[in-house]
C-alpha cells in the first residue's frame, strides 16, 4: 500500500493552482470538472509518477471551519520537504510568498513556515 493522492483544503481552486504551479513549481497532472468544482491535482517535477495533492475545495462547512481553525492557531496544514531551505525561502520571498517563520533550525531539521494565499499556513522543511 502506498500513499497515491493527498488532499489540502483550498478556499478557491483557480487562485491554489495558480499559487501551487507558479510560485511553488508543482506540475499540473489532473484538471477536470466535478461537479461544480474540479478535481485538480499537481505533483513534484522531480517526481511525476510520486504522490498527487489534490486542491480541495473547503465548501464543506465542517472543512473550512477546519482549515480556518488550524490556519488561526499557526498550525501547518501540510509539509514539503526541500533540498536548501535557505535557498527556497529567498525564491518564495523574491517571488512575494509571505512568510510566517523564517527558516529556524530545530536540531537535525530546518523549517519555515509560509501562507499559500488560498487559506493554509505550509511547512517546508529540509532534513
């Protein structure tokens, strides 16, 4: 058993694409309509075939109370991991990605913390 799709509660799906492909560099794999939403998912570029996250729509009430809770008490929603966080954080900040924690070393692992702009504060982390 492996982990295939892995879903990240967004407040508006064309703006979590746009965020999720241009500024963070993930590869559109899926878009297509469900419903009256679509089911978009992107994957690594270093791993087409990996894991897909899927941009979930928060309409659910249960979800964005979810999403709205975590997000106020600085909770991540999610990880990536990175080669150079240093270098990552300086990408994301030239590129506007506002930052809530600065890369901070914790022991054997660097992380940092910033907001994707569609409702979720995201860890990145370089172990």
């Amino acid at each position: 058993m492996k982990i295939v799709v892995t879903s990240l509660f967004v407040d508006n799906q064309d703006k979590a694409l746009e965020f999720y492909s241009e500024k963070l560099g993930f590869v559109k794999k899926h878009d297509v309509p469900a419903g009256e939403f679509r089911w978009i998912t992107l994957v690594s570029p270093e791993d087409e075939g990996g894991t897909e996250l899927l941009l979930e729509p928060n309409n659910h009430p249960a979800a964005k109370e979810y999403q709205q809770k975590i997000y106020a008490d600085g909770i991540p929603a999610t990880m990536f991991g990175v080669d150079d966080i240093q270098k990552e954080y300086e990408r994301l900040v030239e590129l506007g990605v506002k930052f809530s924690m600065e890369p901070k070393n914790m022991g054997e692992i660097t992380i940092a913390v910033f907001d994707d702009t569609c409702g979720n504060l995201i860890q990145i982390i370089q172990q």
